[in-house]
C-alpha cells in the first residue's frame, strides 16, 4: 500500500461539537463523536530521566501550551463510527482500539475533525501537521509526557513505587494478555485514564535517540527526519518499567504498508486550547 492509499482509508460523518459542564476539575468537554475530553492548561515541566534508558537524558525543563486530550485511549466503538472496519486483535467496543498504524491515526483526526466541523491537521499527501489548525491530532512526545506527569516528577504519575502501578494500569502482571475496555483503572490527577498501559501510544514526532539534546525548550516538536515514530506509555504486554511517564518507544510507523501494526498500539487525540 501506497502512503497516498494508506491516506484514503476513511470514510466520516458530519456531526456538531457538543460541550458537557462536567464539574469543576477536570474542565470537561464532551463531543458528538463520542469523546470526553480534559483541558490542561500551560504549564512547564521536567522531561525525561536521569534513572532511565539513555534516549530518556537528559532531563530537561520544556514548556507546552494549553491543550484539550481525550481522557481515553480511542475505542473501538468510537473508531467505528469514522472509519470502516475494527483492525483491532482484542474485539470489544470500549476496549482501545489496536493494530493503528501512525498514518490511520492521523486519518482518524482528520475524519474526527471534519466530524466536527473543523479544520483538520493532517495533509492527506504528506501526512505533515499543521499545529495552527482548530482539529485533532496526535499529541507530541512533549504534549504526551506533560499529560502523562500531570504535575509529577516521578517515574509514574502517582508516584515511585512499581507495586501499585496495578490500580493505574493494565500491564503484563495483570492484563492476561488481553486489551481492556478503558476507564477501569484509576485515573491521573488530570483525570486522564490508562496513559500508563493498556495500549501504547502513537505520537505526532519522529523519533531520535539524541533529540533531547538538541530540544527547544518550547512545544518541541520532535526531529524533523527519521525512519521511525514514538510510542508512548506502555501496553497490556509491558514490565512495569515500560509504563514509566519518561519511557520512550520507537516504531515503524507503517507508511507503505498493508499489514496492521501490533495489537499493542493503539492512540489518543489532542486538540489546542484556548489561548
């Protein structure tokens, strides 16, 4: 499959967005394509870790601006109300949906955003992001860690200790070896669920073993050449270590190709906030 073919996969519905007041913290919006999404505002942290592999140094402050996440990874349910059929191995209509190539995510936000009336990220030739438009995308590596930490410094977002990352997340210690419908573990401070575990997630950069060194300290947008794209969060079949907040994966992102990626790969989108 050609990326041009990759890029003509989806087919999508016109539908309003619709805001849900659903409590004082998190700010929540609820849209008709059937996401709840948190607002985070702009803030500074520490990226990356000094404890970690050596793509995670060195520890860096970074700035990010103020950005609308879904609070779940992208369901199944969700996806197929977009896009004709469920690649995913693990069938079930709120578990995450799986084997997600990069360029169907991005496919994905494109559709979502045209669902919802508005400007799309994605050019559908070249697949490069367009961060000024109004729709969905990918989070970046920063936007996704920032996310992730929710205010934290440690490795995961509740705090240092392995031994309760279980209420926070599937992972290979309890999963079964299976995907789990979302929203059944706990969420991060943020109100954001399973961004440690379940599946891992796509984001917007490529990926470079030494960009950290050379990363601008504001909304960092990854390198601007390489094969490969991050991965982020872990999944169902990790160790605890690659659930970490500052852990980092890199994978082919299945430009040109026919098969589905694995079945733990899944996504979640962003949008840009108010500024």
């Amino acid at each position: 499959m050609t990326r041009a073919h990759a890029w003509g996969l989806i087919s999508l519905l016109g539908l309003p967005l619709v805001h849900d007041r659903a409590g004082e913290e998190p700010s929540v919006i609820r849209t008709s394509t059937g996401a709840g999404m948190v607002l985070i505002p702009a803030g500074r942290f520490r990226m990356g870790s000094a404890q970690g592999a050596a793509d995670e140094a060195p520890v860096h402050e970074v700035s990010v601006g103020p950005l609308y996440v879904d609070r779940c990874e992208v369901t199944q349910e969700q996806y197929g109300r977009l896009v004709r059929g469920n690649p995913s191995h693990f069938k079930g209509p709120r578990n995450p949906v799986e084997q997600v190539s990069w360029p169907a995510a991005a496919l994905y936000c494109n559709a979502r955003s045209r669902a919802e009336g508005l400007e799309p990220c994605y050019d559908e030739s070249t697949g490069k992001c367009n961060y000024k438009a109004a729709g969905y995308r990918l989070p970046t590596e920063a936007e996704w860690e920032y996310a992730c930490r929710a205010g934290s410094e440690t490795p995961y977002c509740f705090g240092d200790d392995a031994g309760e990352l279980g209420e926070y997340a599937w992972f290979d210690e309890n999963s079964e070896q299976t995907t789990h419908p979302v929203r059944q573990k706990k969420p991060n401070r943020w109100g954001l669920y399973d961004m440690h575990g379940n599946v891992a997630e796509w984001c917007n950069d490529r990926y470079g073993p030494r960009y950290y060194r050379m990363s601008p300290d504001k909304n960092p947008l990854g390198p601007q050449t390489g094969d490969d794209y991050v991965l982020r969060g872990g999944a169902w079949n990790a160790p605890a270590d690659e659930c970490r907040s500052a852990y980092r994966e890199k994978h082919d992102p299945g430009f040109g190709k026919a098969c589905f990626q694995g079945d733990h790969i899944g996504f979640r989108c962003v949008r840009r906030g108010p500024s």
